[in-house]
C-alpha cells in the first residue's frame, strides 16, 4: 500500500481529536454509506464569563463576529513540511458542508476529498480510482483539514469553557482557556497583548504525549478575517512546519463543489 500524508485529520486517541500530521498506511475503500445530515455545530452553554470574554476579544482581533458570521465560502493554500518531506494542499469551502480538498505529496500523488452536499467521494493516488464515502465521514474531513476555520469558530464548536493557570509561550504571556465538547478537549493560550490565539494543544486523559499546535504569524489585515500565515506543529519524534500562502473569501462558486462525472448519490441520500 502507497504510504498517504494525511495533513490537518482530527484523528481520535483515547478521547480527544488531534491535529497532528501523520504518514500511514493508505487504508482500504470504505463501504459506501447512506451520508448523514451535517448538523451545525451547538451553541455555548456552559461557559466560564472570563472564557467567555477572552473568545469574543479574538474572534474580534480577527475580525469580527459581523465578518466571521457573513462568510460565504473560503479557500486555503498551504505547504506542510515533515523531514524531508513536502505536501501541498488547497482547500475549498463554502456554506455549513460543501467542500473540496486537493492534496498533492511529492513523490506519491493527488488525494481528492469532497462533498457537494448530497454525494462525498475520495480519490488516491497512484490510479485516482474514485470512491463514495458518506456524509458523515465527510464532514469529519472538512473538520479535519479545515484549521482556519477551527480558530474562527472556537466559540460554535465548543459548549463548556474553563479559565486555567496563564502561562508562556516563547516570551509571550498568554492567558489560557480550557475548551470542551462531549469527549474533545483543547487547551487554547490568547497572546495578552494582541488577543490572538499564539498556541492550543489537544488534551486527553491519560495522554501524556503532548502535542502543541504554535502559531507563529497571523495575516496583517482583517479582509475581512485574520488568518494564520505560519504555525507550527510540536509532537513527539518529529515537527511539522505549515505555511498558508493565501486565504481568500467569498471568491469560490457554488458549482466548484459538483460531484465528479460518473458519480451517483447512494440512494436515499437528503438533498439540501
């Protein structure tokens, strides 16, 4: 089996979801499943005031809620380093769960993930041979890959908030906010000065394999969002190096998301 670069997949040890960079064994098709409703994500209701009040102070330093609340789609570029290794990617979304990922590894191939809203599908390389999966897988991968958004929605995709011991982070002095939802857990460190988000790190109960996720650069101008430039993944045994060469708004077209030709939605998949 080829070995696939997986970038950005939130993926599940003990009870927490990582972003964590990964080179692993390409795993078999899944079985076509019936794609399940994409249900948005809750709104706050068991938030520390402080929490509370140092989420709105970022999500204002980057723009807004006005800004963030009247976005219609995105697209991200970005090159991950690993070692000697390097990965492209460009991700594209628009609306609660339309989106598209192309992700190129030097010296593997293309990898094809999307979801037009009834149909989501994958293709890998070496042959690119097209597979359906369902909307709950994909919507866990637009979770995943899609790490601007994270940070933009921090306040939607977490219910309970709790403030935690400040702390530093390469000089900085960062206020810290315990985030939870059901079994995820993310510890998020605010630059005092700024408000912005300088570092977060998954938590997992009985985990002692810490992984810090460090933003190194945020975009200058809120147009009409702050994103991240630079950011920098700590983990054992290795260090990814991630850098967004643009992230653009409300520039990408509805019919982008089309499922490729050939494609049929699995049979009694909802329409949007």
């Amino acid at each position: 089996m080829l070995l696939l670069l997986t970038a950005f997949i939130f993926w599940q040890s003990g009870s927490s979801f990582f972003p964590v960079l990964l080179i692993q064994d390409a795993p078999p098709a899944p079985t076509p499943e019936e794609p399940s409703e994409v249900v948005p994500s809750e709104v706050i209701e068991q938030m520390d005031p402080e929490a509370t009040r140092l989420l709105e102070r970022s999500l204002e330093a980057m723009g807004g809620r006005a800004a963030r609340d009247g976005l219609i789609s995105t697209r991200s570029i970005a090159s991950l380093r690993m070692g000697e290794r390097d990965t492209e990617f460009e991700l594209l979304a628009r609306g609660d769960d339309k989106f598209l990922v192309r992700h190129t590894i030097t010296g593997v191939g293309r990898m094809e993930i999307g979801f037009d809203g009834r149909t989501g599908w994958r293709s890998d390389p070496p042959d690119q041979q097209i597979t359906l999966i369902s909307g709950r897988e994909a919507a866990e991968f637009k979770k995943g890959f899609d790490f601007q958004a994270l940070l933009r929605n921090l306040d939607q995709r977490f219910t309970t908030g709790r403030i935690q011991p400040a702390e530093e982070v390469e000089g900085v002095e960062c206020d810290v906010v315990l985030l939870e939802k059901n079994d995820e857990r993310l510890k998020v460190l605010f630059d005092r000065e700024t408000g912005l988000i300088r570092a977060f790190e998954p938590v997992a109960d009985g985990d002692r394999r810490r992984r810090r996720i460090l933003i190194e650069e945020w975009s200058r101008e809120a147009e009409p969002m702050r994103w991240v430039r630079r950011l920098r993944i700590e983990q054992p045994r290795t260090t990814v190096e991630a850098t967004y060469s643009s992230v653009t708004f409300d520039d990408v077209a509805d019919a982008t998301f089309e499922a490729p030709a050939g494609i049929d939605p699995p049979e009694g998949a909802a329409t949007k």
